[in-house]
C-alpha cells in the first residue's frame, strides 16, 4: 500500500468515526486526499505568476499535505501550517522535506516580509468573521512585498451547499441553514461563506492588492460556486505597518527540529 492509499484508507475510518455517510463520507475522502486537484491549482497560479523556485513558500492550513507535496515539485523552500496536530503529522509523513507548523492561521510564527508565495484553500470559510480579518492581516504581513497570495474560497451563493449537501443551504440565514441540514442530513458544518466582492474587500483591508476569478459549475453555470483570489502585497508597503496578531501562542522547536505552538 503506498502512502496516499494508507491515507485514503485511514480518512475513511476517520469519516465513519465522525458518522459522515455517502455521498459526504466519499467527497470528504476525496477532498482531504486529492493531490491531482493541489497539482491542478497550482498550475492554474503559476501559469499566471511564474515564480523562482528559490522562492520561500507557505500552505496555511495544509490539512494533510496535498498542496504541500505540489509546492515541492517547484520550490527549495516550503513550509505549512494546520490547526490540527494529527494533519500535520501525516503532512509531515508525506513530505520530510518541509517545515510542517501546528498553529493558528490567525497567528503565524513566522517574522514579517518572510514568503514570496502564500497559498491557502478551503481554509477561510471554517473562519469566523474575526478570525478571517485576523487571518488575513497575518497573510499580509508575513508576505514580503511584491509576494503573492491564492486563496481559494467558496461563494456565498451556491446552487448546493458543499459543506452540507443542501439545495441554496448558503442563501439561508444561519439557524435555517442549521435546522435543515439536521433535518436532510442529520448533520451539520457552521461555515461563513462571502460574495465575490466581499471575499476580496477582506484581503483588500489587510492592505493587499486582489483579483477575484469566479469558478462557474459545469452544470447550472448560473453563479459562481468558488472564487480563486490573486493577491499580492504592494512593492511600496512598509513593514513597520503589518503588526502581529496579538495573543499569538509561543512558538517553539521540538526535537525533530519542526516549529510548534506551546498549547
């Protein structure tokens, strides 16, 4: 069994665990495992935004690894972070050569101006609104100027909810949202989806500049159901004005050598 097929075989366990049932246990397995789909977007960046390969490079929640192993098929220098101490041990399993952080998107260690490519998908809508313009301002800060960002977000105006498998289950208020999943589903997932034009003026507030591609469905292309967003931090920013996140958890090194919040 190679190591993509022990991790599939792992995520389904986890899944039941969780009492997720098909089609959502199915579609969870492929999104936590999909390494094509991590090579995929990051050729849709980098065929807009060529980059050195000596560029220093972060995946901010790096969930287990995908998009960790396609940054290192073209850069020296990767790094990622995750929230959840089990994922970053499979991301570090999965790729030795990179430095795997457990912390907070809302409280980087790393020091201002550090990364010329910050990549982040699926992670800003498990954020409350705080924590997004938290999360984003950390993104601007640790980007060096002229760095660039892609972000990869979910619209607010979906034909089926991704999250809970719902018909326009992101057009409802929260508590309709939340009582119709538990009806249809017996199930679940609080998430803070944005318009096209709300997701980019949060990165815009962090002092970024940002572009916003609509992703249409192949069927019922009517709206858009994701965003990519292209950002980047202006040539002309001063450091001196990204200031860290304050309550940030102390990072410390382990014995292995890999970077680690004191819980």
């Amino acid at each position: 069994m190679n190591r993509n097929q022990e991790l599939i075989s792992f995520l389904r366990v986890r899944g039941e665990s969780y009492g997720m049932e098909e089609p959502k246990l199915s579609n969870w397995v492929l999104g936590m495992s999909d390494e094509e789909k991590a090579i995929q977007l990051l050729h849709s960046f980098l065929s807009q935004y060529p980059l050195s390969k000596e560029e220093l490079c972060l995946d901010m929640g790096c969930g287990f690894g995908n998009l960790v192993l396609a940054l290192s098929q073209h850069f020296r220098n990767v790094s990622g972070i995750d929230l959840i101490e089990e994922r970053v041990e499979w991301s570090r399993r999965r790729c030795p050569s990179a430095e795997i952080v457990c912390g907070k998107a809302e409280g980087l260690p790393w020091p201002a101006n550090h990364f010329g490519l910050i990549t982040c998908t699926d992670v800003f809508e498990h954020l409350n609104h705080e924590q997004q313009a938290l999360a984003a301002n950390e993104i601007a800060r640790v980007l060096k100027p002229g760095g660039h960002a892609f972000i990869t977000v979910p619209s607010k105006f979906q034909i089926k909810d991704e999250h809970n498998y719902i018909p326009f289950g992101t057009w409802m208020p929260e508590p309709l949202r939340r009582a119709v999943s538990m009806k249809l589903r017996h199930s679940y997932l609080q998430c803070w989806e944005h318009s096209g034009p709300e997701w980019r003026r949060i990165f815009e507030n962090a002092g970024l500049t940002v572009e916003s591609v609509p992703q249409k469905p192949k069927r019922l292309p009517i709206f858009a159901s994701r965003f990519h967003l292209f950002a980047r931090k202006p040539l002309s920013q001063e450091s001196t004005q990204y200031v860290r996140a304050p309550d940030v958890n102390t990072a410390l090194k382990t014995d292995s050598g890999h970077v680690q919040y004191s819980m």
